[in-house]
C-alpha cells in the first residue's frame, strides 16, 4: 500500500519533468531549423540582401518563442 503511493507520487514528477522537457524542445526544434535553413549558403534567398534581414529573422525568432510560451502558458504546462 505504501509503495504504491510512492510509485505514484514519483510517476507524477516524472509527468512533470517530462512536460518540461517537451515545451523546451518544442521552443529549441523551431530555433534550430530557422538557423539552419539561414545557416545555408544560398544566393537565391532575398533576406540576405536586405540591410534588416537579420533583425527581422532574430524577431520572429524571438515572436515564436513568446507564442510557444503563451501557449504552453495556458494550456498550464508552466
């Protein structure tokens, strides 16, 4: 009887941990594919061209970043 209580308070921080663990690499996933994608040598793409480029790719970086965390927010994951 006391040892199922403990499984199951150790299981419920396991699920805590976990969800956790799943809203930070769901922020780092998006991150690392952008600065892939822009990590790549290309000539074709017009951003590199443009004097704000890098602001503007670092702002939606950091728009999608808040948005996870609004949503993670309410879904009360944090």
């Amino acid at each position: 009887m006391l040892s199922d209580g403990y499984i199951s308070v150790a299981s419920h921080r396991l699920n805590q941990i976990m969800k956790v663990l799943t809203v930070v690499m769901a922020i780092f996933v998006l991150l690392s594919f952008l600065a892939g994608i822009y990590g790549m040598n290309f000539e074709n793409m017009p951003e590199l061209h443009s004097q704000s480029g890098y602001f503007i790719l670092l702002g939606f970086m950091l728009a999608i970043v808040v948005v996870l965390l609004t949503i993670f927010y309410r879904k009360k994951w944090l």
